[in-house]
C-alpha cells in the first residue's frame, strides 16, 4: 500500500513538473510556497493526509475559532471533510488546513482536486474573515 501512495505522490509531482518529488523516508513530503505557506502529503497507513499551510501571523482568536467552527458540515456543507488546526503564535502563526484521501482516491488528479478544494476552503475563510494574509 505504501507503494500505492508513493506512486500517486509521484504522478502528483509530474504533474507539477517536479519529476523526482517523492515522500522522504518518514512517509512526509512538503512543498514551501511563495507566499510562505505550505503543502503537505503524509502516508497515514493505506490513505494520503493532505494538509494547506497558511501563514496567519497575530490572528483573532475570533478567526480561529471561526475556522474551526468552519468545518462543521452542518455549518459550511463541502464536498471535502476538512479538519483545521492552528499552531505557533504571534507572527509566526499558522492555520492547518487538512483532508485525507483513501487508498480508492489516489491519483495524482485526485491529490490536486483535494488540493484545490482545501485552497477554496482557505479562501473562503479568510474572505468571511476579511483578513488580509
């Protein structure tokens, strides 16, 4: 099954023309993003963990928990199951955005709609919250 999940991260880097993106030894791989944020892919057993790192430096407490109020389903129906986390503090805060793909959803068109779906997700977000990242 690893090799299931090493082959679709591999499609997925191709895709970006990245020909020799490949998860690390620990099962991680991370692409730094111009605008400080980040991508993340993790094997979690047979399924993908896909997370958006967004740099959100002094964010409101009211935007925190208006991000995690967000992935309530009943709240904010979408397609995709997000979970958010938030992590450091002051300028150095970041909103996590994840979803996890299963073993059935991985390819690398799969990983970039997932991929998308958490970016309309951010964008919503900060929108509702009219911050400027």
């Amino acid at each position: 099954m690893m090799q299931d999940l090493q082959h679709a991260v591999a499609q997925f880097g191709a895709s970006l023309g990245l020909q020799d993106f490949a998860l690390g030894p620990d099962g991680h791989a991370r692409l730094n993003l111009r605008n400080g944020g980040a991508i993340g892919l993790e094997a979690c057993g047979d399924a993908l963990l896909l997370s958006r790192v967004v740099p959100a430096p002094f964010i409101r407490p009211a935007a925190a928990l208006a991000a995690l109020k967000a992935c309530n389903a009943r709240q904010r129906p979408s397609p995709l199951a997000v979970a958010v986390g938030l992590s450091g503090q002051g300028n150095d805060a970041e909103v996590i955005v994840s979803c996890l793909l299963t073993q059935n959803q991985l390819g690398a068109a799969d990983i970039n709609q997932a991929l998308d779906g958490l970016s309309t997700w951010v964008r919503d977000w900060q929108a509702s919250q009219q911050m400027n990242f």
